[in-house]
C-alpha cells in the first residue's frame, strides 16, 4: 500500500515532470574523455617515475594511468625510448640558464648541474633515461646549448668545452642513478647500506700488511656528502678544462 502511495501521491504536472526530467538525463551526451596527448603522456609517465620508480615505467603502465589503450599513444610516441626523450625533455624545461659571465662560469656550470641533480632525484632512477640516449628534444638541446655557451664564455676551446659538456653530463647522470639505488636498497631493508662509522670500523679492521693506506685514511675515504663529493667533481672537472684537451 505505502509503495502505491509513493508512486501516486504526486499530481500528475509533477509526474510529468519527472518524467521528463528524467527522459532529458536519458538523452544528456556522455562527457567527452580527454584527448590523448604528447603532454597527458608525459604527465603520466613522470607520475609512474614519482610514485613507483623509473623501473616500473612501461607504455602499458602509462595506458593504465590515462584509462586508454596501447594504440592511443603509439599515435604519438614510437617506443619506450621515445617516452624517456619526453621525461628527460620535461626535466629540462624546468632547467634555469643564466646568461654566460666569464668571471663567474665555474659556478654558472655547477648551479646549472645542480638543478639537473636535484630534478633527477626527485624522481627516482629517472637519469638512466638520460644514459645512451641521443637528445633530440628542443629542451634538451636548449640545456646542452646553455651550457655549452658558458663553457665558451670562460675560454675554454670548442673542443674542450663540447666533451666537457659530454663528460660533466655523464657524471650527472651516473651520480643521481647511484644515489636512486642507495635509495631503493634502503627502501628493501638496507643490508647492503652502511653507515660511515661501519665503513670506517671495516676499513680499520683490514690487514695492515696489505691495505695501509686505507686504513690510516678511513677517515679521509669515507667524509663528505653526496652532494659534497658533487661539488668537488664538478670543480675539479672545470677547474682543469683551460689547458685544452692533451694527448
């Protein structure tokens, strides 16, 4: 009885109504999904980098983020490597270029460097998307241009200062890598990560008879930072780059 009164209680403009109401809710068009795009790719693939790490990385995964399929970014990108190009690229654009001082390139070369290293450890293991790779993103490139004109900038000979560049990249690329798999064993119980004070009791506990000078420099071979030990690198590369290339 109470389910007919539910059903009938209403005059009938308002039955009408509802009906109508609801035959318009029928007729509504489905919200349009969001285009597929180079920057939605992009977008995803450094969430996957952000919250699951660069090795979880796969154009299968970035679909599932997007809510689409393999076909619908295969219309936009070639391969895996393609998406590394676009990750390393996004990284870049964010890079700041100062205009090249030659009082001050040194620490021009270090500040720009500085920000690559920080950007790659905020997402972990996403350098190795640097390594081997031809750059051909305009962002990219306008990085290596930067830098490149501050080499000049300081004196350095084209030479000098292009495989400069190749080699303080390289460095770059390889230290935030390292500091991402210090981070990841840690992350998974840390047995194979030690302490300064561990290292140094392992260092003073070897033979004297075969490693003296690590052990009377235990001190000296485990002081220092991470980004310490980047500082003084960086230096030392640029600090030895006027005498030119020597055979």
């Amino acid at each position: 009885m109470s389910s007919y009164s539910d059903g009938h209680a209403r005059c009938p403009r308002e039955r009408r109504a509802a009906r109508h109401a609801s035959a318009r809710a029928e007729a509504a068009p489905k919200p349009r999904k969001e285009p597929i795009t180079v920057e939605r790719i992009t977008d995803a693939a450094l969430q996957v980098v952000a919250t699951e790490g660069y090795d979880a990385l796969t154009v299968r995964r970035v679909t599932a983020v997007l809510g689409t399929g393999p076909s619908s970014l295969y219309a936009h990108i070639v391969n895996k490597e393609d998406l590394d190009d676009l990750l390393i690229g996004r990284l870049c654009a964010q890079i700041e270029l100062p205009e090249p001082d030659p009082a001050t390139w040194r620490q021009q070369v270090l500040d720009v460097y500085g920000q690559i290293r920080d950007l790659y450890l905020k997402y972990p293991g996403v350098s190795r998307a640097a390594l081997a790779m031809v750059p051909t993103h305009l962002e990219t490139l306008r990085v290596s241009e930067g830098i490149l004109a501050i080499l000049l900038a300081g004196g350095i000979e084209p030479q000098t200062a292009a495989w400069a560049l190749d080699s303080l990249t390289l460095y770059v690329t390889a230290y935030a890598w390292e500091r991402s798999l210090v981070q990841q064993r840690q992350q998974h119980g840390g047995e194979w990560v030690l302490s300064r004070e561990d290292l140094i009791d392992r260092f003073s506990g070897l033979p004297e008879e075969k490693f003296p000078r690590t052990r009377q420099y235990a001190a000296e071979l485990t002081s220092g930072t991470g980004h310490d030990r980047f500082v003084f690198t960086v230096n030392l590369i640029t600090q030895n780059l006027a005498g030119g290339i020597s055979g």
